[in-house]
C-alpha cells in the first residue's frame, strides 16, 4: 500500500509555515493518557508568536484566538506538528492559522487534532505605532526536501544558564529530539540513541532567539541510522541567522521489546513514492 505523507507545512503557496515538532511524552498528557489541551494549545500560541515575528521583525503580543476546536487527540508516543501560516496582515495585526497534526510512528497515520486562528498584534512605542506597518505577505516558499525534518522554538529564560545563554543540555535534548523524528519517520519504528559521534557549538544562542533544528539521515546499518542535524539561530528582531551548532546522532531502530530490529526505508526517508 502506498503511504501519503503531507510535508510539514503544506500547501506549498503562500508564506512560508513555522513548524513547532514535540513528542507527547506522559508528563504533558491528562487522565485520559492523550496531550494535555492546555499544553496543544500553549505550543499552538508558541508557534504563532514565532510565525508573526519572522513576518514583522518587531515585538508581538496575543491579541486572542477562535474557532480552537479539539476534534481528535494526540496519544503518548506519537509525533505531534504545530503549524503555523500567516494568512492574513493588516497595518499592526496578523492572523495566523495553526493547525496540530498528530503522528503515530509505526502507521505513518496522521491526523489533525485541531485548528485555531491567533490574533497577533505588534506591541510598539507610541512614536513608531503611529508610522509602521507590517510588510505584506509572501506569495511563495522554499519546501522542504523529501526526509528532512525542520522544527522551530524559541528560547526562553528557564532555558538559559547564568550568562543568559541557551544551556548546552536543551541545546542537545532539542537537537536529539530532531534526530528521534528523522529516524523514526525513516524507519516506521521506535528508535532510540546509541550514540553521539561529534557534536560541535559554534556560537551562543540568547535567551529571546528564535532556533531550527535541520534533520536528515545521511547514513543507514543494518539496525542503525546516523542523522545529521544542524542548529540554527535566529535573532528575533532583526533576523540575523547563523549556525550554532552541528552534530552526528547514531539512533536504533528497536520493537517493543528495546531489541534492535533491521532498518527497511518505508520510501518516505529516500525520497522515493
């Protein structure tokens, strides 16, 4: 059977979508065993302040969300894809569309959890309110290439050390968490790391920056797969962009048992239909 895989962010016109990737781990689940609304809804927020920001390069605060409306839950262990798109700018004020997908790892099944639409409006001095104006909006984006995983966040302060940089460790788990998705989509199977074989920082990242986390398998074994991952910050005013760190995941691909089990390419991770 052939497996449709909607790339992150589709369709492929219009400005270019932010995607926001967690895995629904038991801590952020409610009794029920599914993702916390509360914690959906936090990451859709999240996603949208990110996706307004990149749009107009100035302080941005929540005006209000509508139409948020849960029709299906995210279990523990699947994928879950924040996605966010400016759809419409006025003078000081944007509207972003999210949308929350929700993945299972060995199915490729995907589903949307929900859709919300996010007010966002620029939170300026009285000398520039009365000037500015948001750029208007792209009419055409970069895809992403077929096996690549781009995910986007923003730090906050609980993420910085005492010198108000990005602490290594989150760095790391945000980078990991990257090579965990690539991996597993490759697969279809859970997979689970073995070990870190170079991993270089290059620049601090500030608390308030903007970081993507770029993914791909460049190699595979017989039961393993060594991902690539990139990490890229972005000052969130004025868009400067650099490299921060760089690194090499081994990951297996294991059953239910943690026992390790062959790598078979389910064509989504080659780039094959």
């Amino acid at each position: 059977m052939k497996r449709e895989f909607m790339s992150e962010g589709e369709p492929a016109g219009g400005p270019a979508p932010t995607t926001l990737i967690d895995i629904v781990f038991p801590g952020a689940t409610n009794h029920h065993g599914t993702l916390f609304g509360g914690a959906g809804l936090s990451a859709m927020d999240r996603v949208a302040f990110i996706a307004a920001t990149k749009q107009g390069r100035v302080p941005f605060v929540t005006a209000s969300c509508e139409r948020v409306e849960f029709k299906k839950p995210a279990h523990v262990g699947e994928i879950v894809s924040f996605v966010a798109t400016p759809i419409w700018a006025g003078r000081r004020s944007l509207t972003v569309e999210v949308e929350m997908l929700a993945e299972a790892i060995s199915t490729c099944e995907r589903h949307r959890c929900t859709r919300g639409v996010f007010h966002i409006v620029a939170s300026l001095d009285p000398p520039l309110r009365e000037t500015w104006s948001l750029p208007p909006l792209a009419t055409t984006h970069d895809v992403p290439p077929p096996g690549e995983v781009r995910m986007a966040d923003i730090v906050f302060a609980d993420q910085a050390n005492s010198s108000g940089m990005m602490f290594g460790g989150d760095a790391i788990a945000f980078m990991t968490k990257a090579a965990f998705v690539a991996a597993s989509r490759l697969c279809r199977t859970l997979a689970v790391l073995a070990s870190s074989e170079r991993l270089d920082f290059h620049h601090p990242i500030r608390v308030g920056s903007i970081v993507e986390a770029v993914a791909r398998v460049v190699s595979t074994g017989r039961t393993s797969m060594t991902v690539e991952v990139e990490l890229w910050s972005e000052a969130l005013l004025s868009g400067e962009r650099c490299q921060t760190a760089k690194g090499l995941f081994v990951l297996v691909a294991v059953d239910e048992n943690q026992r390790p089990v062959p790598v078979i390419p389910d064509g989504f991770g080659t780039g094959a239909s």
